[in-house]
C-alpha cells in the first residue's frame, strides 16, 4: 500500500522549464519499456509507433481564464476561471478561485480587468458562482490573460499564447494546458497519419485542480478534483477497431487517459459525457490505454501516482532519476515520456 511520500522525489529547482522551446518538437524523449531507458528526440516518435496504432488527443482549449479586478469596496481581487457552467442567452455563469483580502459578499459587484462588472453568487464548494454580464467566453477572450502553471515565473506573453495551446486546441474550457500535447506540431500530425497511424480525440477540460497538492498521506483520504469530459462516438469506433486489429491506443497526456479510463469503467469505452474524479493509483487495472505520451509531473502529484500506476511504480522511479540526472526538463514546458502499460 503506497502512501504520499512514496510519490516525492528532490528536483533541483533549475529543471523546471520555464519557456518552451521554439520548436515543438525539439524536446527529448524519455522511451520507457520493459526492457529499460533510451533517451530519444521527440520529433522520431513516430519511429516508436506502428501504422494501425490509434493517438488519442485531448483538444480542450485554454482560456485566457485569470482576471484582476476591484470590489465595490475598492478591495483588490485576483481571480482563475475554474468552470464555465453556464453560458446562455439568459445566463452566464462561472465557477471561479477568487482571492481578496475580504470574501466578497453573495449579490455584489466586482469589476474585471477595468471592463465589465460581474455579480457574486452563492458559494459553492472552495469556488466562488460569479454572473457574467454578456457571453462568457467572449469576455474571457477579450480581458483575460492567460493563466500560466504556478511554477513558471513570468507572466503570460505573447509567445505563450501561442505556444501553451496545442496545434489542435478546438474546444474552449480548460485553465491548464493539456501538456504533452504541445510536442506535437502539423507536420508531425501529417507524419504519423502518412505512416498510417490514426487520430482521435476527446475533450477534458483541466482544471486548476490539476496542480492542488495531495495533503493528506494516506492517499484513500484525498479528495480528488472533478473535470468534465466527453468521449464522442467516432473515438469509441476508432478504438474498438484498434483493439480488433490487434494495435495500441496511445493517449496523448494524462488527460487523454482520464477521459478514456473514467468512460471505460464499466469494463468497455462507452461514448459520453460527464464530470470525473477518477483518482488513479498503483493497483489500477487500465481499461483501455495501451501505451501513454506524458510529460514529467510534481512530486507528491496525483499524475505522478498516475503514471507510477500505468508504467510500474519501480519503472518510474528509476526513470525520474534517469531524467533528473540526464537534465531533462521538467513539467509543463519541458520533455515528455512514453510509456507502456504494466499495470495489472
């Protein structure tokens, strides 16, 4: 039975890439297998998958989620666009992570980037129900900057905008890049499907959840963050032909494998949509995924148990030092693994 500290490791704090690489796909590539560690270049992948196999790609769109703003009161207020969870002709309503010296009170105001007043809410839960005066995703676009993960110590700017979406980005909804996704560019997605690798998506929209840290040391006690999801019809076609065929099915990222493992919990990938907290630890039986493009995740992460779960905890740990030793880098813009499943 593992518990949190089994899941910490020291990383010097200098491997923690701060910007992306101009090109996407010039990171390196940690290759994983039974039989051990190759350090390898990303752009080569598709050399490491077979013609028949299936990608699967999360195509959650980040929005420009994080706002400043003031209180009627003239109090300061800082704020992250957790949910859209409503955005209609009558309403526009988003959950937020709001913070003020002051908790702003259920039926006032607060102005947002100097532009728009919203109206406070009930609470619910840790998030503060804020009512936008016009279409939600309008407004996030236009005054809202982009929320960067809270180890990267710059603001957002213009390259980052372009670089923490991925090519294939379509959906708006997520607050946090879908990380290892962002290897790829067009003419590597153009590559595989020329070698007669297929492509599919879901959407998981990731949330500031994401990079909550687990507080508690006996991991059945933690409460895990929900994010919606939707696995469409097509994708389940394309994976149930993989299988038939023999082939793998590869997630792209951790959220990729979430939406494919919370729709495969009866025991077969069904097509639908719905909030998951599916909190994956050594011992998980995966369902479906095969193999898993990942990047390297916090110590103490639940997408480190994740990992650990999929490619044998051992595995992981001698590759993380392999990695730490090697200087990769690490988290959101740094290098990225494949993995194979072993669980079970």
């Amino acid at each position: 039975m593992y518990s949190l500290s089994d899941f910490d490791f020291e990383l010097p704090p200098e491997l923690i890439a701060q910007t992306a690489l101009p090109d996407r796909t010039a990171s390196r590539l940690l290759h994983v297998s039974a039989t051990g560690i190759v350090d390898r270049q990303f752009a080569n992948i598709v050399e490491q998958l077979d013609a028949g196999d299936l990608l699967v790609f999360n195509d959650t769109r980040v929005l420009k989620a994080r706002f400043f703003g003031a209180k009627e009161t003239g109090g300061k207020v800082e704020m992250l666009v957790e949910r859209v969870i409503k955005n209609t002709a009558d309403e526009h309503i988003v959950h937020v992570q709001l913070r003020a010296s002051k908790s702003p009170l259920a039926g006032s105001k607060i102005r947002l980037a100097e532009a728009f007043d919203v109206t406070v809410g009930e609470r619910a839960g840790e998030f503060f129900t804020l009512h936008f005066p016009g279409d939600v995703f309008e407004l996030i676009e236009k005054y809202g900057r982009l929320p960067l993960p809270p180890y990267i110590n710059h603001e957002a700017d213009d390259f980052d905008e372009h670089r923490y979406q991925t090519v294939y980005s379509r959906v708006p909804g997520a607050v946090a890049a879908p990380t290892a996704g962002l290897h790829f560019d067009e003419a590597l997605l153009e590559k595989c499907k020329a070698k007669g690798i297929q492509l599919a998506f879901v959407t998981l929209h990731v949330g500031a959840g994401t990079f909550q840290p687990v507080r508690t040391e006996d991991l059945s006690k933690h409460d895990m963050h929900s994010e919606w999801y939707t696995v469409p019809e097509e994708t389940v076609a394309a994976v149930r032909a993989t299988k038939a065929a023999g082939k793998n099915v590869i997630c792209v990222g951790t959220t990729s494998m979430r939406a494919i493992e919370s729709a495969s919990q009866t025991g077969e990938l069904v097509a639908g949509s719905g909030d998951t907290r599916l909190f994956i630890t050594p011992g998980y039986v995966f369902k479906t995924v095969d193999r898993l493009i990942t990047n390297f995740h916090l110590p103490k992460s639940t997408l480190m148990m994740l990992v650990s779960a999929f490619a044998g905890y051992d595995a992981i740990r001698e590759a993380y030092a392999h990695a730490i030793e090697q200087k990769y880098r690490f988290f959101s813009y740094g290098d990225a693994m494949l993995l194979t499943n072993r669980s079970g």
